[in-house]
C-alpha cells in the first residue's frame, strides 16, 4: 500500500518536470531559428543589397 501511495505522490512530479524540460527545450529550439533567420538577413543585406 505505501508503493501505490508513492506512485501516486511522484507521478505528478516527474510529468511536470518532464512538460517543463521539454517547453524549455522547445523555447530555445524558436529563439535559435530566431537567431539563424536574423543571420541570414543580415548576411542577405550585406551581400545581396
């Protein structure tokens, strides 16, 4: 009975621990595209125009 009571106290824990992980994952993943498009644009304005 005290595994199920752990289980259910940790499981929560680790979901949103994991949900967290990954937003942060995903919040970088858009702030390098940012970067990368910002790049190129410049790299366009300087050779190009």
């Amino acid at each position: 009975m005290v595994m199920n009571h752990e289980i259910i106290i940790f499981t929560p824990i680790f979901a949103i621990l994991i949900g967290f992980t990954v937003f942060r994952v995903l919040k970088k993943r858009k702030r390098s595209a940012k970067s990368i498009y910002k790049l190129i644009d410049d790299l366009e304005k300087k050779y190009i125009y």
